[in-house]
C-alpha cells in the first residue's frame, strides 16, 4: 500500500525510548510512503534504550515539540519504554501535542508504556485500549477499559485510538497505523 502524501509526527524523548517502539514503526511507515517527522523534548540526539537498560541506537530528531501542531499531520505515534513514557506523561508540550490531534480527530496511537501519555492527557476515559500489563490499573483508574490483545483500535469515540502492548506486538501495531493512515487519515 502506497500512503504518499501521508505525514505522521512521533513523539519522543531525549533519553530511554525503547528503541524498536521508536524504528521499527518509523521504518514501515516510511516504507509505505508516509513523511514521518521524528520530535523530541530537545534538539538533540535521542539516545533509545533497550529492555529499559541497555544503549540502543541514537537517533537523530527532525524537530521538537515547540515547534510542531497536529496541522499538517494525519497521525500520531508515541513510542513506549518506561523512562521515556515517565517523562512525556509530564511534559506539557507532549500532552499539548497529543491531545491536539484528538482534539481534530485524527489518529493517536500509543504502544507498551506510551499510554501513560493517555492518561496525563485525559485520552484514555471512556476508551478500549492496552498497554504492558503494568500500566492496566493506571489506564482503569483513568476511565478506560484495559484488554490483553496485541492491538486494540478503538473508533468509537472522536477519534481512533491504536494501543498495544509490547515490542512483540510491533507488526500489528504498525499495520493498524497503516490501516487508519488508509482510510484518509482524516476520522473527524
């Protein structure tokens, strides 16, 4: 499936996002067309992390959080890995962000830890959605309805919602992306 014309902003930190949850989505969405902008907290390398612990590749951001909206974009993805979700569930540029592509219905997906952003962003009430296991309570507590499956797509409110739950799930989290990337991007 080509998506050209597609743009898709992921969101990052600086440090300890769980490396494939940030490359391997990046890498099928462009594989498939779609102009994906990589933000950070700070214009600087983002050094991922793997299993939490040990150092994975570096990565260079196109942009930072400050400088983008949800204009001009289809979709957005916000990558997992404890350090890394801990500190975008409190930044108050990446609740901005995300909940600006809510706001104009647009795709927000979020995998493993990534759903704390969710949270933070009062995202996650009323919705269906997963995330590593850890996180269930958090997720019920804010007013979702947690599932054990690889993905879940909740369309039932004003704009889809793509969660999962781990690393291993990456194919069919990336697919789902795709999937609402190819519906027009647009659920509003």
């Amino acid at each position: 499936m080509s998506l050209d014309g597609r743009s898709v902003l992921v969101l990052t930190t600086n440090y300890g996002t769980e490396q494939d949850e940030l490359t391997r989505p990046v890498s099928v969405l462009r594989e498939n067309g779609v102009r994906v902008v990589i933000a950070a907290q700070e214009d600087e390398d983002v050094q991922t992390l793997v299993s939490d612990r040990d150092p994975g590749e570096v990565v260079r951001p196109d942009t930072t959080f400050a400088r983008e909206t949800a204009d001009g974009y289809d979709a957005v993805v916000v990558p997992g890995g404890t350090l890394n979700a801990d500190q975008l569930r409190t930044d108050a540029e990446a609740r901005r962000l995300v909940s600006a592509f809510a706001d104009a219905g647009k795709p927000v997906a979020a995998i493993c830890h990534g759903p704390w952003l969710l949270v933070d962003s009062g995202l996650a009430k009323g919705r269906e959605l997963t995330s590593y296991p850890s996180l269930r309570p958090d997720l019920e507590n804010a007013g979702g309805t947690w599932t054990d499956h690889a993905v879940v797509v909740d369309t039932s409110g004003p704009h889809p919602l793509i969660t999962s739950r781990r690393p291993d799930d990456l194919d069919a989290f990336s697919a789902a992306i795709l999937d609402s990337l190819g519906d027009g991007g647009n659920h509003a």
